[in-house]
C-alpha cells in the first residue's frame, strides 16, 4: 500500500478512536455514493454528523483541512443527502472535519464542527 494511503487510514482510525471516546456512534466509514465518499458517518445524540479527515506529515505548505475544497464540499454533500434519502434520516445534520498532523513526536488532531458553512 502506497504511504500516502497508509497515513490516510491510520488517520481515519484516529479519528473513529477520537469520536468514539468523545461520544459520537459511528454508523459507517467510507460511505460511498456515486464518485462520493464520506470517511466517517457518525452520530451523536439527534445530530448525523458526516466528517472528512485529512493528515498531512508536516505544515510547512499548509495545514490538512486546507485540503477541502469546494468540489469535495459538494460531493461531501450529495453523500449526505444519498445517505438521509436511504436511511430516512429527517432530523438535524453537520459536517465536521478532522485535521491530523503527523509530527516526528506525535500527532496533533484538531476537530472542527460545522465545518463548511
């Protein structure tokens, strides 16, 4: 497996453990719909929460969640409806991001909520 996509998906189960400890119930990871992916589809009390996690090794050009632009916005958004269509889900959403930076001593995750309105 390519290092890129190791990293991705050492990031994505840090942030499945950070969500977990934080409460949230993870109902799916990589939720496809059409060229649309969603990482993690979670929930926490009344609210389904789709986030999209981006790791970076370092910041020197820029920090991961600068990564999100709007066409990946846009297909975030046509999984979630997919998603709401199929499960009947008719109550409050959000879409979060997860920011993991991989230091040489540690990693730094940063969770922002509500992250693209």
């Amino acid at each position: 497996m390519a290092k890129h996509l190791k990293l991705g998906k050492r990031a994505e189960r840090l942030a499945v453990e950070y969500l977990v400890r934080n409460n949230y119930q993870i109902l799916d990871k990589n939720y496809r719909a059409g060229k649309a992916e969603v990482d993690i589809i979670a929930q926490k009390e009344q609210i389904l929460v789709f986030v999209e996690v981006k790791s970076k090794h370092q910041t020197d050009h820029g920090y991961p969640e600068e990564q999100i632009n709007q066409h990946k916005i846009n297909l975030l958004s046509e999984a979630a409806n997919r998603f709401q269509i199929e499960h009947q889900w008719e109550k409050e959403i959000r879409f979060d991001s997860i920011s993991i930076t991989f230091l040489p001593q540690a990693c730094k995750l940063e969770h922002f909520e509500d992250a693209f309105s």
